[in-house]
C-alpha cells in the first residue's frame, strides 16, 4: 500500500477517492491534514524546521526561542537592510509597476525592499521577511515592504500544490451520465408518440360506432398499460418524486410515461391530467399523426409526472422560446448599441481631423472631415430616434420598465458627454466653412431631453446633486446619533440644523427633477 | 489612551480664570482643492495628531474644537468646524456650509500652484455669494514642512501668496499640518478676528443666547481621547 512509483501516478484518478499521495515521496495518506502535517515534517516545507516534532510542547518553545534569539541579534547589531539594488525613481518618469500610474513626486515612489524595483505607495503595501541581503528569510528576517510579485514568490508560498489532470476521468464520468439522460429522454418520447398516437386511433374509431365509444375509456387504458408496465400499487407506499407516504386522503397515481406511482397534491405538483391535445401541440416535432381533428380528442387528458413533464416539455418550450423573435426593447436597444459604437469610433478621428484642420485651415482634408462629421450627425441622429422609440415601448412589467428606464438614462448621458464637443467643433467649422452645413434638426430636438423641460444636461447634474445631498444626508444622521450617544447635545443640535437644510435641498431638488429623480 | 494635550490646552488651563469667562460658539467652513491638507488641519488642531494616510474625506466632516484666546484669556471660543470635500463631485454641498459660516478657511498646497488657484476661485465665490463683511476668510499654504526639507519642492512663493491675501483683504499663513507649524496660530487669528468682529458687535447677547456657556470649562475634545469618559 505505500510507496508506488512511476511518473504518470499523478494522471491517473486515484481508487479510494479520500486517499491522498505526497507529491514528493508518493507515500499513500489519508487526507489533507495528514498530507500537510507529513509535507512539513518529512520534507521541512513548514517555517520552522523541527526534526522531533512528537511533542507539540517543544515545538512551541523552540520556535519561542528561535523568535527571542533574532529579536536579541536585532537589537544587538540594528538590522541594516541593503539598498544598492534599489532602482532610483525618475520623478514625472517613473511609473508604478503594477499599475503604470505615473509617479511625479518623491513621496509617490516607494522601491520594493526585495526587488527594488519601484511601485506606488499602494501597489508595494505588502510585507514579508528579509534578511539584510535582501533575500527572503521567514527564519531570521526582519519584517519589510514588498510588491505583490515578491510576495506572490517568495520560496514556499504556493508550491504545495501539485498538478492532478482529472479532466478525462470527469469528461467520462459526465458523458455516461449524459448518455444516460439522453437514453431515457428518448424512452419516454417514443412512449409518448405510441400513447398519442393509440389514443387518436382509439377516438377516431369510437366517433363511428356507439358501442365502440363505450369501450373507448377500457381501451385506452388497456393501451396505458401496453406503453409502459406500471409498478403495482401494493409495491408503493410513498410517492416516488416527494417521498410522502400514501394515505387514504393521499391517494396514489400512475405516471403513464414512467409507470411510477405518484400523488396527486396540489403544493407539490407531482403529477397533473394534463390535456393530450396540448401536450401534442408542445411537442409538435414528434411524429405524432394530427390528422384527424375531433373534437372527442380534446377532452382525453392523461396522467403525468412532473419528472416526466421537465424532461419531454420544459426544455423544449425553451429552445422554442429562444428561436422566437426577442421583445422590441432589446431588439432596440441592440440597434442603439451598434449606432453608439459607431458614434464612439468616428468621434475621436472627427475631433483629431478637426484639430489638424484648424491648425493648417487649408489642408485638403476638408471634404473628408466634413464627410464625417456628416456621418457622425446622421448616427447621433439615429441614436436620438431610437431613445424615442424606445421611450414610447410601454413596459409589460415593472422590470422590463426599470431595463427601459436605465437604457434610456444612459442613452441621455452619451449624447450629453458627447454632443457637446462636437457643437463647438460645428460652430468652429461651420464659421470657416459656412455655406456647406445648417445644424440639423436632430440636434436641436435632441437637447430638449426626455419627460419634462429640463435639459439633459440639467438633469444630470441635479441627478448628481441629489446623490450627493443623499450621502451627507446619511452621514449627518450618523454623526447626530454618535454624538447624542456621547452625550455631546450641543453638538447634536448644531448638527440636526444641518440635517434640516439637507432635507430642504433634497425636496428641492426632487421637485425640480420630477419624474427623473430616483425612484 | 489619555488625555492629548495641544498646545493650546495648555495655555488654556494656565490661565484659571473661568469665573468671568465669555463662551462664543463659531461656526469655520475649510475649502480648498482635494488633498491639499484640510482634513489635516483640522485634525492637528482637534486632536493634534497626523496621519501620513488618511482617507479622503466623503461629503463633509464636523468636528469641534474649544480654544481660549490668548489675547482675551478669559474668551473661550467653541469652533464648530466644517471640513469639505475638495473633489468636484462635492461642490454643491459648499454653499450650505458657508452661507452661515463666520470664517472660512481656504487651503492650498505650497507644491502645487494649481491649488492656489482653486484657493482664489473660492475666494472668489465666496465674494461673490456671502460678502466679506461677516466672514472671515483665511489663506493657508500648507505642507511647508516639505519645503524645508527640500527648497526646490516649493512652486508657490510665499510673497506671492502674501501679496495676494493682502490685495483681498485675508489674513494669511503658512501652515504644515504635519510638523503643527502654525496651525494654532491660524486658529488663534481666526478666534481673534471674528471675536472682534461678532463678540465686540452684542457681547452680552450672545452669552444670553447661548446658555450653555460658562459651564464648559474644560475644552471638549471631540474624540474618546478625552480623560473621563
Ligand atoms: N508633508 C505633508 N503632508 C501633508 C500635510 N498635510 C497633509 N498632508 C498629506 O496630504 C494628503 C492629503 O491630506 P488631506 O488632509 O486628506 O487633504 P484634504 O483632501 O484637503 O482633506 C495626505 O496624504 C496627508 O498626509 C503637511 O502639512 N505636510
Ligand atoms: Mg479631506
Ligand atoms: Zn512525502
Ligand atoms: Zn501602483
Ligand atoms: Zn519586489
Ligand atoms: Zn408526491
Ligand atoms: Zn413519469
């Protein structure tokens, strides 16, 4: 049972799914702890190397005094870390490793203590110990700052773990399981197509004769029977899905798909008559012959399992669901999406065209930049008549109103952050270029905004404004209680005048926002 | 953790004259662009410690400081002391702190002429919106301490900034929130200021209005540092 050899042991899954083997010497043990426990005794990955670690007591100590001993070095000699490795910051040069922000003064720049290299005050806030070389040292170390990457490799951090490949084991695992689905997804729709189709031809041959229309309902569960064996009832005491056992008041049922027996509750829904006209109707890519239309047909209803239901129905109302045509609201807000990426790409070359353009006013480009300024407009254009449209969709629901709304305010935020810019590049070139281009319509209905009189522009900084007066309305609140809680009632007072002005403003402003505010 | 004593604690308890003291209460609004020092000023002077690291400030903060001016030792001045935000997104919360503020405090940082600039642009709206009549306004160019350790940090000359407070009429001071330099001083003035301007104005009503005077002997720290509680 020990020691087993061989290179590939790792790929292959394991027999006893608990046992573990150590990655170094293969030994077999039985779970985490004792891995980790045998990894730090046997092959001294642990900090404190400790060769009679029996008694936990003389751990302790050894690691006290290994703790003492390098205090007393410390202060003995002070520890004096090495600094010529350390990379001189440029000052407006430098930049943060991590995060390339640009560091413009001396007390930005911080040098990571084991790799020098240079990092912003937050992105070299880690410590690890070193020792006066500069190199990790968990044993002797002094406590230093360091960058994430140091820390991230210093020598025994995260490299316990060993590379296991379970993938084929679980891709076949996952496939039977797979299989197996598939197999009896494919059982219960050929049941399926046989009951349906004997039901039809059972009613299409009581509809002729009266004496056959009597025998119909015999027939019929003779057939039930025939299509799939059902498990007898002294056989079942409670039901198969919920596990409730069967009393007189519950009594039992037939799944005529999977023969299994079944209550009938109501909060459960463990089985349900379901009309078989309908359930031909939910699987019309079966074979199931619809010829004959009698209205006999649609009052025969069976029994079936909700089991059965999600495997033969549900997903197949789904992936009909999905072939259908999406609601307006995301058909539109698709539309408004492409035009916005497009107004997004043509912008920045618009104004750097536009730039060039006036600093060399005679530049050939003109005829381009108009071009595209052009088809800049004609986008914003589109933009704008599609938020209308967008806004006159009623909602079906209160979050299909709360996508819309949320579409529409953002919509009304792009063309404020970006419109504005381009007028003064309009006017700039309209003054040279005067006889080429009026302002469109577009653009003068677009800063008419959306629901009341404010402009967009308007709304967006009382929008800001409120959001603002909210925090510090929640900031005083806590800042009263604290201080009625210190008994500091002065204060308190001072403070609930603050309050006061705060809720003056907040209804000020809501009033002036209307239906744009919050909600 | 004991009672943090400033400075002006002391003097405050040198000077036992409690009997005929005048308690005013002053509402000081801080402005200034973000992260020039304001919150450390303020925190030099409430609890006289600094923080190499502190959070910029969300909103507004309030906090309070008693002083006794050195001047009129028997004047007890409560500061009840607004510190803003300097971020843009703040702005609109300024008016409502310094419509009824007896003194503002416009900071900004000796190493970026930038912030003198925003400095002069409340200044500005200060003027503009309250008048200079019943606000004092202060200038304060913070974080000299770094001058000193290295003269070539300085972008914004002391003169310079000399001349400018006194064109405007503001009293004006270096400060270093980290080293304290000045920052008790700039308080002092600002007490003095407008103790002259309001207390000078109805000395007797403002202590009938306020009856919650004489009986705050020992300055209220605004913090649990304070010894008894
Ligand atoms: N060296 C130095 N740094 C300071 C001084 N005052 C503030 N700082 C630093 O400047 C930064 C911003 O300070 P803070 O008080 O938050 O500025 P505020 O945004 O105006 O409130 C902080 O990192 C402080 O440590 C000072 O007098 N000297
Ligand atoms: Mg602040
Ligand atoms: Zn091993
Ligand atoms: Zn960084
Ligand atoms: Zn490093
Ligand atoms: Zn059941
Ligand atoms: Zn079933």
């Amino acid at each position: 049972m020990n020691a087993v050899d061989g290179p590939g042991y790792l790929d292959e899954p394991q027999k006893s799914g608990s046992e573990l083997n150590c990655p170094v010497c293969a030994q077999t043990l039985h779970d985490l702890a004792k891995l980790n426990e045998h990894l730090d005794r046997i092959h001294g990955f642990g900090e404190v190397s400790n060769e009679d670690a029996d008694s936990v007591n003389t751990q302790l100590t050894r690691s006290r005094n290994v703790v003492e001993n390098s205090s007393k070095a410390a202060k003995a000699n002070r520890f004096e870390l090495k600094r010529d490795h350390w990379i001189k910051p440029v000052m407006g040069k430098s930049r943060c490793r991590t995060c390339s922000k640009s560091l413009t003064q001396a007390r930005q720049a911080i040098n990571c203590r084991r790799c020098g290299e240079v990092y912003c005050k937050n992105h070299c806030n880690l410590i690890i110990k070193l020792n006066s070389n500069a190199e990790y040292n968990p044993l002797t170390g002094e406590w230093c700052k360091c960058c994430i990457n140091c820390f991230g490799n210093r020598a025994g951090y995260n490299e316990f773990g060993a590379v296991c490949n379970k993938t084929s084991m679980f891709k076949e695992l996952r496939g039977s399981k797979v299989e197996d689905k598939q197999l009896r997804k494919l059982q219960l729709e050929n049941r399926f197509i046989r009951l349906a189709n004997g039901i039809q031809q059972i009613n299409n041959q009581s509809s002729k004769s009266m004496l056959a229309s009597i025998r119909k309902y015999t027939e019929i569960n003779k057939l039930e029977r025939s299509v799939v064996p059902w498990t007898p009832d002294e056989a079942a005491f409670a039901c198969s899905l919920c596990s409730k056992p069967f009393t007189l008041a519950l009594r039992k049922h037939h799944c005529r798909l999977c023969g299994k027996v079944v209550c009938n509750e109501s909060q459960t829904n463990c089985s349900n008559q379901l009309p078989l006209m309908s359930l031909i109707r939910a699987a019309s890519d079966l074979p199931i012959s619809t010829e004959f239309v009698d209205n006999n047909a649609e009052d025969v209803q069976i029994r079936i399992c909700s089991a059965c239901v999600r495997i033969l129905f549900i997903k197949r109302k789904f992936t009909r669901e999905l072939s259908l045509p999406e609601p307006s609201i995301l058909r539109i807000y698709e539309n408004m999406r492409t035009t916005a990426d497009v107004i997004l790409s043509i912008l920045p070359q618009v104004l750097n065209q536009a730039e060039e353009f006036s600093a060399t006013p005679n530049a050939p480009d003109v005829a381009l930049l108009t071009k595209m300024r052009r088809k800049l407009l004609d986008s914003f254009a589109l933009y704008d008549r599609l938020t209308k449209q967008m806004l006159k969709i009623k909602p079906k629901n209160p979050a299909e109103e709360r996508i819309q709304r949320a579409i529409v305010f953002r919509a009304s935020m792009l063309i404020q952050e970006h419109m504005l810019p381009l007028r003064s590049l309009t006017n700039a070139a309209s003054t040279q270029n005067s006889s080429h281009e009026t302002t469109p319509e577009s653009e003068r209905s677009m800063n008419q905004g959306y629901g009341n009189n404010l402009s967009i522009k308007e709304v967006k900084e009382y929008r800001d404004q409120l959001m603002v007066l909210k925090e510090q309305k929640f900031l005083v609140e806590n800042m009263i209680a604290s201080a009625s809680k210190q008994r500091k009632f002065d204060e308190a007072e001072t403070l609930s005048g603050n309050l006061r002005e705060l809720n003056e403003q907040v209804e000020m402003i809501a009033r002036a926002l209307g239906e744009e505010g919050f909600s | 953790m004991g009672w943090v004593k400033s400075p002006i604690h002391k003097r405050a308890h040198q000077n036992k004259r409690y009997n005929t003291a005048t308690m005013l209460q002053f509402k000081l609004v801080l402005l200034g662009d973000s992260s020039v020092g304001k919150s450390s000023i303020v925190h030099r002077f409430v609890k006289d410690s600094f923080d190499e690291f502190r959070e910029s400030t969300i909103g507004a903060a309030f906090l309070s400081q008693t002083i006794k001016l050195e001047k009129h030792p028997d004047v007890t001045i409560k500061f009840e002391i607004w510190d803003t935000a300097g971020q843009e997104r703040y702005k609109s919360l300024a008016p409502m702190y310094y419509r009824n503020a007896n003194a503002a405090l416009i900071v900004y940082d000796v190493t970026q002429p930038g912030s003198l600039v925003k400095a002069q642009s409340w200044v500005e709206e200060l003027k503009n919106k309250v008048g200079d009549q019943d606000l004092v306004i202060c200038l304060a160019g913070n974080k000299v301490d770094i001058c000193d350790e290295d003269a070539t940090a300085r972008e914004v000359q002391r003169e310079d900034a000399q001349l400018y407070a006194q064109e405007q009429g503001l009293l004006f001071y270096e400060t270093s929130a980290k080293t304290g330099a000045g920052v008790s001083a700039i308080f002092q003035e600002i007490g003095e200021r407008v103790y002259q301007k309001k207390g000078m104005e109805v000395p007797s009503s403002t202590q009938a209005r306020k009856p919650l005077n004489v009986e705050l002997q020992r300055p209220s720290t605004n913090d649990s540092t304070s010894c008894c509680s």
